[in-house]
C-alpha cells in the first residue's frame, strides 16, 4: 500500500486525516501543499488536476485519489479495519458520526480559509469582525458538542464511549483552531478535559501541526 497525503501544516481538515493515518499504523509521504504562498498552491493547474475543488486534504492510494477527509477517513476504516474509528453498533456509528459532522459539516466550513479571505477581501470585514465570527460559529457546535458528550462519553477522555472514534478525531483539530482564534473554552470543561487526554496520545501528537515537516514557525501566532 503506498499513500501520499497532500497536505497542509494547519490545515485543520488535513490534521483529521493524519490522526486516522496514525491511528490506523499507516506510513505515508507528505507532499506539503502551501495554501497562501503565491496566492495558494491549491489554487495552481497541476492541484486542481488532482482535486477540482482546490482543497486540501487529497489522498493517493496507489493511484487512487480521494478528497474531502470525512469521505478519507470512512475509506481508511473500510480498508483498515482495525482499530476501528467507528462502534460496532449501528446507532453508536449513526452517533459518532453526527457529532463528527457538528464539526466537519456546521464549524469548519464556516471558519475555514477561503471564507476569512472571503470576508476580507469581497466584504470588507475588520480583523475584529473576522474574529466575532469565527467565535460565533466555533462556540455553537461546542454548545452542541458539550452537552453530546457529556451523554455519551464514558470516561471522560472520549467522546464516545472509552475508545478513539471519528469523533475524536474531529474534535482535535477543531480544538486547536479554537485556540488559535483565542475563544474562551472555559464553558466547554468537557472538550477541553477530552481534548487534552486525546493531545497526549501519540498518533494524536504525530499529527499535531507543529510535528510536520512543512510546519512554519510564525512569530506571535497561538
């Protein structure tokens, strides 16, 4: 099995996909995909080639070439089951993957890249608006998310029962952008508590931004 991940450091939906490589013990090459030099190398013929959205993650499986990571994630799982990111029990995935999906669906996209530069650039919002925006939406899925955890976590370290699932797998990335953008987490004791002892698992510290190879070191960032 050879597998190339085209990447970025800070890409929150490119850190799902490493999490779950790692989880899964799969080795693969990174091939860095800068999403603001030159105007983003997403944007240029060569990438669009490979994903016509101009998004990153893309992965490579022998020539096979997947997008969006929730979808890149569910065909890790297929291919390697184990250890599974998902319950056996029909209603535990049906959960874990709405509570992944508060994420990937209802925060990210609206707090993603494309749409800051959006309201930059196209409606001509300040950094403080930018900000009040980004909290806006980051601190309804928690709301959401706090109150999802705190019915099915069963140790405190989960988001679901007492093993590693997609949702948590979600909800790390999610958490780092979050600090990033300086939100008050002190209403979600959950998500930080789970966050924390997810952050010290080492598939879960492999895939953080800082550990990648194309990671830039940005003076004053969070």
């Amino acid at each position: 099995m050879t597998l190339r991940l085209h990447t970025y450091w800070r890409s929150s939906a490119a850190f799902r996909v490493r999490i779950a490589l790692a989880l899964k013990g799969l080795d693969y090459e990174s091939v860095p995909r800068h999403l603001l030099r030159g105007g983003g190398e997403q944007r240029r013929a060569d990438y669009l080639a490979l994903n016509p959205q101009g998004l990153v993650p893309v992965l490579d499986h022998d020539g096979f070439l997947l997008s969006q990571s929730i979808a890149i994630c569910e065909y890790l799982e297929e291919v390697v089951p184990d250890p599974p990111l998902l319950p056996a029990a029909a209603r535990d995935r049906a959960t874990v993957r709405s509570m992944a999906l508060v994420v990937a669906c209802d925060i990210h996209p609206l707090n993603n890249l494309g749409i800051q530069q959006y309201l930059r650039s196209e409606l001509g919002q300040d950094e403080a608006a930018i900000k009040g925006w980004t909290h806006r939406w980051i601190a309804r899925g928690f709301a959401a998310l706090e109150e999802l955890v705190g019915r099915h976590s069963a140790d405190g370290c989960h988001s679901f029962g007492s093993s590693v699932t997609l949702a948590d797998v979600c909800l790390v990335p999610q958490m780092y952008n979050a600090r990033r953008a300086r939100l008050d987490l002190a209403p979600y004791p959950r998500l930080t508590a789970i966050s924390a002892c997810l952050e010290s698992l080492p598939p879960f510290a492999a895939a953080r931004p800082e550990a990648q190879p194309d990671a830039e070191q940005l003076v004053g960032s969070a």
